[in-house]
C-alpha cells in the first residue's frame, strides 16, 4: 500500500494579511477608530497565523529537510517571513533604523508623526493620548519594519542592502540627473498628498497630511535611489545563481560560498570570491583548477587567485593565503589587455600578470597561484622636450615581485629555472628579466625597442642581469653534467687597472684585473671550484685568457678578514695580456695594491697546489719596497687554509719560493690559523729601497731574513732561541752597509756569534760580516753587513782633511766600512803600532800618520836603521830627527825621553795633568816619534868570544855596544809608551810582526801592550792576529780577496774594524807639505852629540874596518853578556827576553837608572850606564 505524501495544511497568514488593509481603511472611513492601529494589529496576527510548509527534499549534512521544489522555497521563504515579523513588527529590532540610519527609518519617523495626528472619533479621545500613539507608533512600526524584512528574505543568503543617509548625501551632492529626478517625485508626491489631505477635509487633518507627504520625499528617493545601492548584490545574487549549478557538477558538498563579485572595466573579466569548505580550503580548490575549466564559457579564460589574509584592520596582509578563501577570474576577451602599454589600468594589468603567471605556473608544475606582490614602475615622466631621444613614453615597465604564500620556496629563480617566466612572457607578448639576486623580475618594454623611458639606473641593472646569464652560460659549460652552478652577483664586478713597469727596460703598461663574485648554491661548498681544473676551464671560456684565479670571498660579517662560507670570487686579465710572472717583478702602486693582490694570491694558491696544502686566503698585500726598488718585497697576510698548521707550512716553504721562483720567501709566526710569508727579492740586493716607514719595513725584514740565517748557521739557544734584532738601518756614509744590533738569546755570547761568521756568509749571502760588540750591553752584538766588500781597492790621500783636523791634533789616515775616515786620535789612543806582512801597505800607512804629524808642524822624529828612512824620505826636510843607525836612534829616543821629563816637570810646576791643558804660550808642540822595523831592531847580534886578537877584541866591543844600544832603544820605547802621554808624545811603532811574548820581556813591554793601539794589514794567520791585536777573535774578517792597504784597525777605545789605507805617492806627499810649510833650519834641529856614544855607530848589519885610530880599552876578561852561540832561527820573543835579561846587570839597572835627578832635571846622562 503507498504511503501518501503529507499535506499543507491552509495557511490562513497571506489571508489575513490582505484583508487587514481595507478592513483598516474601512474602519476609519466609516467610524474614524484608530486603523493604523488596527492595521499594525491584523499585520501582526497575520504573523502569528502562519503556518510553516511540510518540505519533501533531501536532508542536508545537518540532517535537516531542504525545499524539494521552487514552490516550496517559496512557501519556505515566506513563512520564515511572518516568522520574522511576530515579534519584530512589535518591537523594531536596532538594526531596521541602521547606522548611518537608513532612509527606511526617516520615513518611517515621518509616517509615525502623520499617524499621530490623524483625525478620531470622540469615543478614542476619551483616553488621550492613548490611541494616538498607538496609531504613531503602528505606522513608524509598519512603515520601518515592513521593507527591513522584505530585504532580510530578498536573498536566501545574503539580505538585500538599504539605502543610507551618507549614500544619499553623496549622490545629493553629485547632482546627477537620477538623483534630481527621484528628490523631484518626492517633493511632487508631498505637494499631492498635502492636497489629497486638504480636499478630504475633516477626515485628515492639515498636519497629518502635511507630514505624510514630507515622508513621500524620503520614500522617493529611496525608492529612485535603490538601484545602484543593490546593484553589487545583485551581482552576487546572479553569481550565486550561476554558480550553483557548477558546485552540482563538481559534486562539492557543502559548495563554496560567493562572498563577493567585482567586475573589470568593460566587463572584461569577473572576479568571484568563494569561502571553500573548511575541510578542502583554498589549496584542495586551486588543484581543480583544470576542472573549473571546463565548467565556464569555451569563449572565457578562467583562473584560481589567492586571496590575502586581513589584520585587525580588515587590511590584506602581503604574501599570506586565506586558509579558505580564494578568488575566480573569468575574462571574456580573445586578447589580453597590453602591459606594456602606459595607458593600461594598472589594476587590469596586475590582474592579467596574475592571471597568466599562475596559469603557468599550474601547467608547468602544478603549482599554487602566483601573486604578484608589488609592480612598481621603473620609468621616468614623460620628456617635455620634443626631442627622439629613442624611447616611446607609451610604453611602460615595470618592477615585479613575485610569491607563492601556499609554496614559499616557490622564488624567481625557481620561476626562471621552471621555464615560468618565459612562458609568461611569451603569453603577455611582453619582455620579463629576473633578477635572482633581488628575487624580483622586471617586466615590460625593456630592452627591445621601442622600449620605455627607463630610468638609467635599470638600465644599468639589466646590463649586470645581462652579464648573470652569460656567466651561467659558461658555467654550464664548465660544471659538470647535473653539478650545481654558482650565481654571479653583479654588484661584486670589480675592474683594477694596474700600471706595470719593467725594471729592466723601463717600460710601462696597463695590465686590467677583473673580478666576479659568486654565490654558491646551499649544500655547495666553495671548495669544490677552488681548484686548478676549474681554473684551466675557465681560461678557456673567458677565451684563452693567460690567467685565471678562483679565489676566497671576504665575509662583511667578518671583522679579521675570513672567508665567506658561501662565496668565492672568479680573477681574470683578459686575453692577450702580457702578465709578469714573477712577484719580485710587480711594482706597488702609490695608492693600494689590489690589483697585484688578486694576483700574486692566484700564484701562491698555484703554489700551495705543487705541496699539496690546502690554499690560503690572503686577505692582506703590502709591499714592504718602492715602485723604484730593484726588485719588490711583499707581505703577504693570509689565512691557513684547512688542516694548514704553520709548521707544515715552513716545512714546505722551499718548495713555495721555487714555484712561485721568487729569490727569498720567509714564514713568519702569526695568531692561530694565521700567517704571514714575505716574499719577493733577496733583502740584500742592491737598489732595495723600502717603502715608508723605510726603517720599520726595514728592520721587519732584516729581523726576518736573520732569523733564517741564524738557524741556518745554526747560531740557536740551547732551547732553539735566535738572536733577535734590535735595530737596523745603514750606514750613514755608506748605505750599502746595513748596521744591525741583536739581542743574544740567554746562553748566546757575541764570541758564539762570531765563530760562525763563516757560516752566516754561506747562509746570508753576505760576503762581508763585521761581528762587534754593541754599546748596549754583553747580550748584545752590532753586525755591519754587505753583499760584498764596502771597501774600495784604494782610497786616496784626503789632504783637506788633514788641514781640517789640525786644530784637533788628530790624524786620518784610511777610510773604514761606515765610509767615513778612520781618524786616530792621540788623545784617546796615545801610541800606535803599525804591523802588517811585508807588501801589505805598512809602510804607506805608517807615511799618511807621518805627514799628517809633519803638516800640523809638529816634531817629527824617524828611527828606521833597517831601510835607512827609505820610506820617509819625504819628510826629511821637516825632521826634527832622521836616525839611520842603531847609535843614532839610540841616542835620538835619549833625546825624546830628555824632553818628556822637561815636558813632565812643566806640567807638574803649572799643576796639570797633561800638557794640553798647559798655557797656549809655554804649551809645547806633540811630539811624533816613528819607530821603523821595530822587532829586527829588536833583534841582538851574536857577540863573539874574547880573543887575544884586538881586532876581534874590537869587533866584540862594537857587538856589545850596539847590543846595549837596542836595549837602550827598547827600554826608552817603553818609558815612553808609559811616561809621554801626558807630555804630548806619540809613538808609533812599524814592524811585520809583535808577539806578546815580546813585548813582555822589553822593560816597559806593558805599557806598550796597554798603550798601542794596532793595526794589522795583509793577509794574516791566526797566529798574526794574536801577535797583533788585542783581541783577535773579536776582529772582523778580511774576506778571501785582500787588496793592498786593506787591514785592520784596533784603537784603544771601539771595535776593531776594517779599514783601506790612503794611498799617495811620496812624491805628492813631499809637494803637498812643500806648500804647507818650510824645512827645518839646522839651529831648530836638536843636538844629538851629547846622547851618543863615541863609536860613530852603524846600521844593522854593516861593519867598518877599524882605520887605526881608535882607541882599544882592556877591560875585565870577565863577559858581560853571556855567548849563546850562533842562533840558527831567531825567535824574536825569546832573543828579546834573554837579550834584556842580560844587558841589565846588577851594576847598571835601567830602570833605577833611568829617574833623573830631582835636583838637577835639566842633566841628561850621556851614556846607557847613566840611565
């Protein structure tokens, strides 16, 4: 049996409301009761007799029953109407009256005031003013509520809007002609009301009809005005409607709700705006975009936009997606709207870039939609010249900003990388340049004319974008196939010109350095270009260039220098450049060393590669030379690269310096992953000049190249310490000697130093070592250094000089290391002794003190009985004395010593210590005594025995006396090295050879030992020096090659050092003091009778025949000096010591002997036996 479907029961509701208008006015017309009230009160019954529809369609997911049928809807729609109104036609809800308020309210105000004044019989004035406010406040009720629910149920979903009073005041003060002809209806309506009311008479009061035509205005203009107002919800009404069907065919259940439609201009496209369910949201909505394809027009283009989230504000926030919200564009157009062209709105234009881009970027990858976050323009105004300047101010172009919120890894470079852009390029028939870097892309008429007025700096930009694609070009070609390429960074490109000039030719030119810098892709490190393949290939891609360097990037982060994780930088000089290819060889310019910086870092990396050490960064290139340095020394500040300690880089720094084939390479200690290496020419090469500060750089690498040396000489601390440098500098008078003080390490003594000499020559390349002690302190030591010897083979006699010191009293006399001349001062070092091997220059040494002594006109005495004076004979003349035999020297050091006890007795009667500082009047002149060949004058005669024979006998006796008379000569020589100093006198002593065994055993040999000063020229043995000089192991070496005049000169006060005799012919030296001075008279001579004895007395050597006359004396048989015999080798040394120890008998003791008489001073003894 079927089941009858239920049935409506009658709604009496719409019954009842019908009736209730004319059973109102009938009510009034016949008996004037109070029908607006009764109307208010028949309406609202009506409401409460309605009855809601029986519904036969499906349930929704709520589980309640929907309208089966448009008439059920309808019955649905009107019940929930007088549902509406039960209690709402009672009490208005606020929401009627609106704010702003809504016209609907000022009729309604009005209406209310006309139904207040409307006419009653007598029996409803009884209680006044009761049912005229119930007639007031039914009409403001009816008139209010009535259209506010007709809007609530003029729409299933969204309530129909009202006109309010700002929409009316707006359209009032355009004056448009919609608006003036909807105020002038109402003013006509008014005016017929007011006159219907007057012909009724009493029926209607004046104020009653007055007043309802006064809300005719309102009415009217609402009712004119309405249309624009729901012009929009109509549109969404229409959308809803269209849309529904579509949501049915996708079988979306629950379907997005339409919350708002926008219309293009022109109606070229509409934009619908949809809440998606919760559980699909935007994202499951923009994965159907191909199926939103096939639901809208063949004709139409169809797109799925994001729509933004709002603030507080209610204001779209950038780069966010609505979890359900989303947006449909459908355009109605064949041809897309020109974007590059100037007029085209620019909320058009962002809508069609949107369009297409997320239209690919679905085809492509299915990826969400694109939003275009910004689109600036990048033109300038149009030109106000009439000039073809080649742009078209109809064009435009633009900045773009692109994002994907669904899929924020979604960048430009993505786009590019995806063919997107591209794509979208072609389809807006438009140009589009990405910019990784910015992560932007620029867009419109760009480069191909006619293009927009670009503003320049663009212009350049896409020039640098230009440069990004070429090299992703080569670096594709470079990587390997699937290997991920760096990206240039264009701002990074650098260009360094640096001006070359070759020492040896002189000539100059331009070398260009360019630098790129690139960005790594993530997960990819630096490391992985930074090798000598990739370099080979890109010389080949940047077209043969000669080099090519991939080099650390500086992190900005960091304040040291260290390199950037995720960077590198490409160097390169174009192709066909001539590129030096030594460091030595590049000159410093005045202003920064970038460009040789970037180079020589390429070479020591190349360098690094051969030891297979990680390469360097070298964040730091000074050069520590001039441009106009023969060759250049840099400093090269450089971080290790990984597993790099400094030990491993010194082990292999050899085999640094001969890759990079620079003459000297030096690591020097540094902070922790540090260190800085100096390389370039050898310090010690000529025409090295150091850059400013000169002496600072100077010293840094003299401290530098010695500390190799030393531990290459093996000149070390038992704990591995070295000398360290104090200071350096040159010479003031010779800069090619370097002058430096080190600091002796503890357990280090200068004599340490100076028995490696040899060995630091070998490992400085310094053929001339000068080793003295310094003026600091024991642990110190002064070198004087040179590549080779500073001193010239000769040096010629200053005879100025001389004239210039004679006021001083001092005498020069060779020219030393320093380039200044060694002057000996008698004041310092009293007496001198002049040694040297025979051929060595001694005896010119021994002419240039005598001259000096000579042109000061001061006393010149010369005692040379082995040559006879040979050497001096041209100060002859100005002689004081010229003792050419034993006796004679003898008998003229009696004489000297005589004048030394005057000059002592005078000094002590004006109570001075010395005779310079005696009264210039009575102040004697210094006296000079040169003593030639002093150790063969030393040297004693064999005596013979006594004989029978008298000439024998007189031959004994001529050995004996000329043997007493060297000893005098000795003895005197020492008192006067003791004694004369204070007196003026000096002495110089000439002889090949003094041994300090000698010197002992002459009477007075200590003083001579203390009191010389000494020089030593020639070639001399060890054993030379140690009879020589003081102290030879302090001495310098002579070096290998010992030109004549070059020797050694050892004063009483400083070091010992070299020095080159002055060399004249003794015939300029005669010439020069011929001009100066004239000969001695014979009456200035001294007499020298007195001092000798009455043998005549001869040379060394030379024997006379007795003529007869001389008288023989027989003396005692007993023999004074004791006859050892004929002596094969004469030992000096020893002949001198037995010699002396025999001539000083008890009997006559020369040095109780030699005091002269307190009484009589003036008395000189005559005779050795009187001394």
């Amino acid at each position: 049996m079927a089941v009858r479907p239920p049935q409506n029961e009658t709604d009496i509701a719409p019954w009842v409301l019908v009736g209730s208008v004319p059973v109102a006015a009938l009510a009034w017309w016949l008996w004037q009761v109070p029908a607006v009230a009764l109307l208010w009160i028949l309406v609202v019954a009506a409401c409460w007799f309605s009855q809601p529809p029986i519904l036969t369609g499906k349930k929704d997911r709520t589980g309640r029953v929907q309208p089966a049928s448009t008439a059920e809807q309808k019955s649905m729609s009107r019940h929930e109407m007088f549902r509406a109104g039960r209690f709402s036609l009672i009490v208005p809800q606020i929401s009627s009256i609106g704010w702003p308020p809504l016209m609907a309210s000022f009729t309604a105000l009005l209406t209310g005031v006309a139904g207040w004044f409307l006419p009653l019989s007598a029996p409803f004035q009884v209680v006044w003013p009761l049912f005229p406010a119930l007639n007031a406040w039914g009409a403001f009720v009816l008139a209010l509520q009535v259209p506010a629910i007709a809007r609530q149920f003029a729409d299933d979903v969204q309530p129909r809007p009202g006109l309010d009073l700002p929409e009316v005041w707006k359209r009032l003060t355009s004056s448009n002609l919609r608006t003036m002809i909807s105020l002038g209806s109402g003013v006509l309506a008014a005016a017929l009301v007011v006159v219907a009311g007057c012909a009724l008479g009493s029926k209607v009061s004046f104020l009653s009809s007055l007043f309802l035509g006064l809300a005719c205005v309102p009415f009217s203009l609402q009712v004119g005005l309405h249309g624009p107002v729901i012009a929009h919800w109509r549109d969404m009404v229409d959308g809803r409607a269209q849309w529904a069907p579509r949501w049915e065919v996708l079988k979306l259940d629950p379907a997005p709700r339409l919350v708002d439609r926008s219309r293009l201009s022109g109606d070229v496209a509409t934009i619908d705006t949809f809440d998606a369910p919760p559980e699909v949201g935007s994202r499951g909505m923009f994965a159907r975009l191909q199926d939103f394809e096939t639901l809208v027009d063949p004709g139409a283009t169809v797109a799925l936009l994001i729509e933004p989230n709002l603030d507080s504000q209610g204001q779209p926030v950038p780069s966010t997606s609505h979890p359900t919200r989303f947006r449909v564009i459908t355009w109605f157009t064949d041809d897309w709207p020109a974007v590059s062209a100037a007029e085209t709105d620019d909320d058009i234009r962002q809508l069609v870039i949107e369009t297409v881009a997320s239209r690919a970027a679905y085809a492509v990858q299915k990826l969400p939609p694109l939003v275009l976050e910004q689109l600036a323009p990048i033109t300038d105004p149009p030109s106000q010249r009439d000039t073809d300047d080649g742009f078209d101010d109809a064009r435009a172009a633009f900045g773009t900003v692109w994002r994907s919120p669904a899929n924020p890894d979604v960048t430009v470079s993505v786009l590019m990388e995806l063919g997107i852009l591209d794509r979208v390029a072609a389809e807006l028939g438009c140009e589009i340049i990405a910019d990784p870097e910015n992560d932007c892309a620029y867009l419109g008429a760009l480069t191909e004319p006619p293009i927009a007025r670009i503003q320049p700096r663009w212009v350049h930009r896409f020039d640098e974008l230009a440069r990004v694609r070429r090299w992703d070009q080569r670096w594709t070609d470079i990587v390997k196939q699937g290997g991920r390429k760096p990206v240039l960074q264009p701002s990074t490109e650098r260009e360094y010109q640096y001006r070359h000039i070759d020492r040896r030719t002189g000539v100059a030119r331009s070398i260009t350095v360019g630098t790129w810098g690139f960005v790594t892709p993530q997960g990819v490190t630096p490391a992985e270009f930074t090798n000598q393949d990739t370099e080979h290939k890109l010389k080949t891609t940047l077209k043969a260039a000669p080099f090519a360097s991939v080099q650390p990037w500086k992190d900005p982060a960091s304040r040291d220098g260290r390199a950037h994780s995720e960077a590198f930088m490409v160097v390169s000089v174009p192709a066909g450049t001539d590129l030096p290819t030594l460091p030595q060889d590049y000159v410093p310019a005045g202003r920064g060393n970038e460009a040789q910086r970037l180079i020589l870092a390429g070479f020591l990396s190349h360098a690094f590669d051969a030891c297979r050490l990680a390469r360097p960064h070298l964040t730091k290139l000074t050069a520590l030379t001039t441009a106009t340095s023969s060759g250049t020394i840099w400093r090269m500040d450089i971080f290790l690269g990984a597993g790099v300690t400094l030990d491993a880089l010194r082990r292999q720094s050899e085999k640094i310096r001969q890759t990079l084939g620079v003459e000297w390479l030096i690591v020097d200690r540094a902070e922790t992953g540090r260190a800085t290496i100096v390389i370039g020419a050898a310090p010690g090469a000529d025409g090295i000049e150091y850059a400013n500060p000169a002496d600072s750089n100077r010293e840094y690498v003299t401290s530098l190249n010695w500390q190799q040396v030393f531990i290459a000489a093996k000149v070390v601390s038992e704990n591995g310490a070295v000398p360290s440098l104090v200071s350096a500098g040159v010479l003031p008078h010779n800069d090619r000697v370097q002058d430096l003080t080190f600091k002796l390490p503890m357990g280090l003594a200068p004599a340490d130093v100076r028995e490696k000499v040899g060995k630091l020559r070998a490992a400085s390349g310094n053929d001339f070592i000068d080793i003295r002690d310094s003026e600091t302190g024991p642990d110190h030591v002064r070198m004087l250094v040179c590549r080779e010897n500073p001193l010239p083979k000769g040096v010629p006699y200053d005879f100025e000089l001389v004239d210039r010191l004679a006021d001083e009293g001092c005498v020069p006399f060779a020219m030393g290391v320093e380039g200044e001349p060694v002057i000996f001062d008698p004041k310092e070092s009293p007496h001198a002794l002049l040694s040297g091997l025979t051929g060595s220059g001694k005896s010119v040494l021994a002419q240039t003190f005598i001259y000096a002594a000579a042109a000061h006109e001061e006393h010149v005495y010369i005692i040379d009985p082995m040559k006879g004076g040979a050497d001096f004979a041209f100060v002859r003349p100005y002689a004081s004395a010229f003792a050419s035999t034993i006796t004679d020297a003898a008998a003229v050091l009696k004489h000297i010593y005589a004048e030394v006890t005057k000059r002592k007795d005078l000094n002590a009667a004006h109570g001075v210590p010395s005779y310079a500082d005696l009264p210039e009047s009575v102040r004697p002149t210094r006296i000079w005594v040169m003593v030639d060949e002093f150790t063969s004058l030393m040297g004693k005669e064999q005596v013979p025995d006594p004989s029978s024979d008298p000439d024998e006998m007189a031959e004994r006796e001529r050995v004996i006396a000329l043997n007493s008379d060297k000893a005098t000569i000795g003895t005197i020589t020492g008192k006067i090295a003791r004694e004369a100093r204070s007196a003026g006198v000096t002495l110089l002593l000439g002889t090949q050879k003094l041994s300090a065994k000698l010197l002992d055993t002459v009477p007075g040999g200590g003083d001579l030992k203390v009191n010389l000063a000494r020089t030593l020229l020639g070639k001399a043995s060890y054993g030379d020096r140690m009879s020589a000089l003081r102290n030879p192991d302090d001495a310098p070496e002579l070096g290998s090659f010992i030109p004549k005049g070059r020797g050694l000169w050892e004063p009483l006060v400083g070091p010992t050092q070299v020095i080159q005799v002055w060399y004249t012919p003794q015939a300029d030296l005669g010439a020069h003091l011929k001009t100066r001075r004239s000969p001695l008279r014979p009456e200035e001579l001294p007499d020298l009778d007195v001092y000798r004895r009455n043998s005549s007395g001869h040379r060394l050597g030379v024997l006379e025949e007795d003529d007869g006359t001389t008288t023989v004396e027989v003396v005692d048989e007993t023999p004074v000096i004791e006859d050892v015999g004929i002596v094969e080798e004469v030992d000096i040394a020893d002949d001198l010591a037995s010699f002396f120890n025999d001539v000083a008998s008890p009997e006559t003791d020369p040095e109780r002997a030699s005091e002269p008489s307190s009484a009589n001073p003036a008395v000189v003894p005559e005779t050795y036996d009187d001394f």
